[in-house]
C-alpha cells in the first residue's frame, strides 16, 4: 500500500496525540514522592479475543479491548515490574516503569513480526522480542541441545548467554536498570535449561533418571526468598526445582505421590514453609501447586487444604486467586448437574447431552494435534466394544481449530461412539462449561445428567472399567 506525504503525516499526528493523552496523568505524577503511575497502552488488531490478561507474579488483570482493539492499563509503581500480556495464544513481555508510558501495536494473526513500540521503553521491549527469536535459533533442536556431552552442553550454554548479553548491551536500554534486570532474567533462563538437562539426557539415552545422584548445586546462586523475581516465570520456575528436589530426598515422599493431593499438599505446604522465609516466595509456591491440583486432581476433596491455605495465607491477591478458581471449580464436583450443551456431529445432526437421559455418558475432551489424545483412542476403541449394548454412551467432543482436520480424521478412522465438535474450539460452549484447561479430559455422567466423576480415568487405566461396571449396576 502506497501512502502519501499527508497521510504519513496525519497518522504521524494522530499518534502523537494519543501519546500525549496517554502520558498526561504520567507527567502530572512526576513531581510526587513515592509509587509513581505506569502505563501500557496499545492496539490488538484481528484479534477473535475481546480481552487482554495481564499478569505479573502470579496476579492476573483482566482489561477489555474497545471497539477498534485498544486498551490501556495503569499500574501504581515504586519499581519497574515485568508483565505479561496474553491475547489469542500469543504472550507479549513489557516493562512498566514508574513514571513512563508505553504504547504497542500487535497484528495477532502475524505473530512472528511480533509487536511494534514506541513511546518510552522502546528499546528494552523490542530487545526482549528479538532476543526471544535469537534464544531459539541459538539453542536449536531440543533433542540435539540435551544430547551433548555435559561439558559440550554446559561451553553452548555459556556461548548462547554470552550473546544474548551482549544484545542487551547493544540495544542502547534506558535507563540501565532495566537492562540489568534483563541480565537477570536471562541468566535464570540459562540454569533452567542447565536444571532440565539431566532429566533430559537420560531420557534421549534410554537411561533411568534419579534425582537423587543429581548434582544441582549450581543452583545455589538463585536467591529462593526474593519476592521481587516473582515476575520472572524463569526464577519461579528455578524455585520450584529447588524445593522440589528437597521434596524427593525427604523420607516417605515417593510413596507420598501415589496418594491422594489432600494428603500430599499439606507435607509438601509444611516443607515449603520450613525452606523458605519469604511469605509471598511461601503463599506463591503454595498457591500454583494448590491451584494445579484443583485444575487437574480429585478438585472436590481439597476443601480442608483450601482452608487451610487461605487462614494461612498473607498474600491477599493469591489467596483471593485461589477462592475463585476453586468456588468455580466446585460447580463440576461429583452430583452436580453435568453443563448442558449442544453440538453437531460431522453430518450436521445436533445432539444435546439432555439426548443421552438414562444412560451414563462418558465424555472424551479431545483434538486431532493432541499426541496424548490419538494415544487414548485405541483404549477408547477396546472400551466401547466391550460396553457394547450397555446402558452407556460414549460421546467425543473435539476441540480443534481446525473443523477439517477433525471431519479427514474422524473419516479416515471410522471413529465410532457420538463424535461431536465443538464449535469454536477452547471458547466452545463445552469448553468453557466444563472448564477445560487440558486434553484429553474425560467426564462421567450418570443416568440423570449429574457428574459422577469430573476428570474421570482415561480408557487406558485400569480404573474406568471397574467404575462404569460398578454405574451401570445402580441404573
């Protein structure tokens, strides 16, 4: 497209002036002692979401998007802090600065051209998008990377940081803390991948990996009480490994795993507790273990340790965080009403899980890209042959992005049991109705529409004939 002079100009001038609106209430706090007002502000174009999520340390800011994809977010700052903002699967880093305001355009259909700047901190943010594409160039396949000999792994590792430092050292970052901070955050994205590599290694060598024989002292550089790092998923992340691998060598753990989270987590939230000083490092650690069980564990048997983690808790954000993930989860514990929803199989026939009353229903979440899913469907097969003539119906809901690639599979297999696909994807009716962070995920419903089992055993366990058998008898 071709511009002239005068439209370059007037949309030249059009974005001065909306910097400007924007950096008002920032020049007005200037002059005044303390937390100083930080904003982001941009533009999402083509984006099928309506809204941003931003998120730092563990705290998430839902912001809605006007009309032409605009938003703006403010924040009270006394120091810069790092953010994420997440938009139709694509995740943008940025700064906010006490005092300054930046502004962003981002096409999300052309993710690779990543976001366009400008205002304050320009530099520092497209820095940390260039150096995202460079850290994957650098480190190449994964396979290749953690088939290295440890001494060849550990010389790439210090070759690729002393570039990616040297990229911050040439993108002229103002003003220079923010460049050490990234230094910071780029030396925790080297030891998780150093953490990761004996794992990994013995993997791809067809090896047993024990953590015990490990060596991770290296790790010792990483302060695990500094609330502040908190914003860097990498030093959230190094923490994790630190505190786990203490987990592992404490007697009795191992056989610890095989039992239920409500006996788990309260020996893990008391090891976590005796670790560490910081209170907020305590109630993060406390809160993304707590929260993954909810999301994928027996959700509904965690009221005790729910509790115990709020009355504990001194963080106010995650304790209100963990509130509602859980409250919201409970809408899908065992003898609640199973969410109603409607979908078309691949000859455009409707079906309603109100068309399946008295008989039980066995839900499968799934896509045709998801490994582990194709993995379950041989299982699935064997189970459906031999409920056969039962009493129960099994039904298959897809989430693909692509309606095509579902209809070519669901062909070429001649799937049987009620395949169904739900229309847009993860923001379908079923998706969202029953809370699908993962696939495949599987539900049990019984002869009245009620839940019997949310995550329910997968067809390859041994569990899930024994508990449709057992359903079936009580029909």
């Amino acid at each position: 497209m071709i511009h002239t002079h005068k439209q370059t100009q007037t949309n030249s001038m059009k974005m001065n002036k909306r910097l400007l609106l924007l950096m008002l209430p920032v020049l007005a706090a200037c002059g005044t002692k303390g937390p100083k007002e930080a904003v982001i502000a941009g533009k999402f174009t083509n984006s099928p979401d309506s809204n941003v999520y931003i998120s730092t340390a563990g705290i998430t800011d839902t912001v809605a998007l006007d009309e032409n994809g605009g938003f703006v977010y403010r924040a009270k700052l006394d120091k810069p802090q790092l953010y994420k903002l997440n938009i139709a699967r694509t995740q943008t880093m940025v700064y906010l600065n006490p005092g300054d305001s930046s502004y962003m355009e981002f096409d999300v259909t052309s993710p690779v051209d990543g976001p366009v700047f400008s205002a304050d901190l320009k530099n520092i943010h497209q820095s940390i998008f260039s150096r995202r594409a460079a850290l994957h160039n650098l480190m190449g396949s994964v396979n290749t990377l953690y088939s290295l000999s440890y001494d060849n792994f550990n010389r790439k590792l210090d070759s690729i940081q002393q570039v990616l430092y040297s990229m911050i050292d040439s993108a002229s970052i103002e003003p220079k803390d923010l460049a050490e901070l990234e230094k910071t955050r780029t030396r925790y994205v080297i030891l998780n991948v150093k953490a990761n590599y004996p794992e990994y290694s013995a993997y791809l060598g067809g090896k047993e990996f024990n953590p015990d024989s490990v060596d991770y002292s290296f790790l010792s550089e990483v302060d695990p009480n500094n609330a502040y790092h908190l914003m860097f998923d990498e030093y959230t992340s190094l923490v994790s490994i630190i505190t786990q691998n203490q987990l592992v060598k404490k007697p009795g753990y191992k056989e610890l795993l095989a039992k239920s989270s409500g006996e788990r987590l309260p020996f893990e939230f008391k090891l976590i507790d005796s670790m560490l000083a910081n209170p907020k490092v305590r109630d993060y650690l406390k809160m993304n273990k707590l929260i993954n069980d909810i999301e994928y564990g027996e959700f509904y048997e965690l009221e005790g340790v729910v509790k115990s983690y709020m009355d504990s808790c001194q963080t106010p954000a995650y304790k209100q965080s963990v509130g509602n993930i859980f409250n919201q989860k409970m809408q899908l514990a065992p003898g609640k009403p199973a969410p109603v929803f409607v979908c078309k199989d691949i000859n455009g026939k409707e079906y309603s899980l109100e068309d399946f009353r008295g008989k039980l229903v066995y839900i499968d979440f799934w896509a045709t890209w998801c490994g582990p899913c194709r993995h379950e469907l041989p299982y699935l097969e064997e189970l459906q042959k031999d409920f056969k003539g039962k009493n129960i119906v099994f039904v298959s809901i897809s989430l693909d992005d692509n309606k095509a690639a579902w209809e070519k599979m669901v062909k070429e297999k001649q799937m049987k049991g009620v395949q169904l696909y739900g229309e847009d994807a993860w923001k379908s009716i079923p998706a969202t109705s029953y809370q699908i962070k993962g696939i495949p995920t599987f539900f049990l419903i019984d002869a009245k529409g009620n839940i019997i089992k949310p995550n329910a055993p997968r067809p390859s366990s041994n569990e899930i004939r024994p508990l449709i058998t057992a359903e079936l008898e009580k029909i």
